[in-house]
C-alpha cells in the first residue's frame, strides 16, 4: 500500500481597519500575500488566505466573532494589517483588545502585513 504524506497548508487572514477600508481596496496586502513579499515571506507556495476583514470599526467590534467563525474552519495565523500598525499614519486605540480577541482563541498573530 503506498502511503502519500501531504504537507497541510498554513491557512492566514487578515484583520483590517475598517476606517482605512473606507480608501483602500486591500491591493497592498494582497499583492505583499501573492508576491510571498515583506510580512508574508515565510509562507510557501501553498499557503492560503482563507478570510480578509474589517475590524468593523472602533472599538473592533467585529473581531471577536468573526474569529469565532474562521476557528472553526481552521486558520493558522492572523495577520494584522499594516494599515493598524503605522503610528505615524493610523494609531488604533482598540489593537490591545483586538489582539486578545485572536490570542484568546489561541491563534497566532504576525504584525503587520505589506509596509
Ligand atoms: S478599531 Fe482600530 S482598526 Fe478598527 S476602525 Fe478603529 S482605528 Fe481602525
């Protein structure tokens, strides 16, 4: 009998801001994502991005649940977008409770997505 051994796929999101989503499509993140560039580059070519959302506007309402849902399809790591990390751009008051939302549920947070 052959026995065929597959690597899983890592399986990531991406959280956002919603008030940035207002100006920007996301092309930034998913180009960095295609491209395997800046905060994706560890990631190999079978790696998937299985959600990508707004926090749902401050206080990051949305976070919380919709992380709930993706737990249960399976989701390695979360990313949150750069758009949320740039202090001399956008400094999210809520990130402290955003990032528990995603480390309650026991999934891995990487900071940042493509600047
Ligand atoms: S909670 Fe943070 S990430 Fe969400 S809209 Fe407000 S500033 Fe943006």
């Amino acid at each position: 009998m052959k026995i065929i051994t597959e690597k899983k796929p890592i399986r990531i999101a991406v959280v956002r801001c919603d008030i940035v989503s207002e100006v920007c499509p996301g092309t930034g993140c998913f180009m960095a994502f295609n491209k395997r560039k800046m905060y994706f580059k560890d990631y190999d070519e079978n790696t998937e991005m299985i959600a990508f959302f707004t926090c749902g506007g401050c206080s990051g309402r949305r976070v919380y649940r919709l992380i709930k849902s993706i737990k249960k399809i399976d989701v390695d790591v979360v990313h949150l977008s750069s758009c949320m990390q740039r202090r001399d751009y956008q400094i999210c008051p809520n990130i402290d409770s955003i990032r528990k939302a995603i480390t309650d549920a026991g999934i891995k947070i990487i900071e940042g997505t493509h600047h």
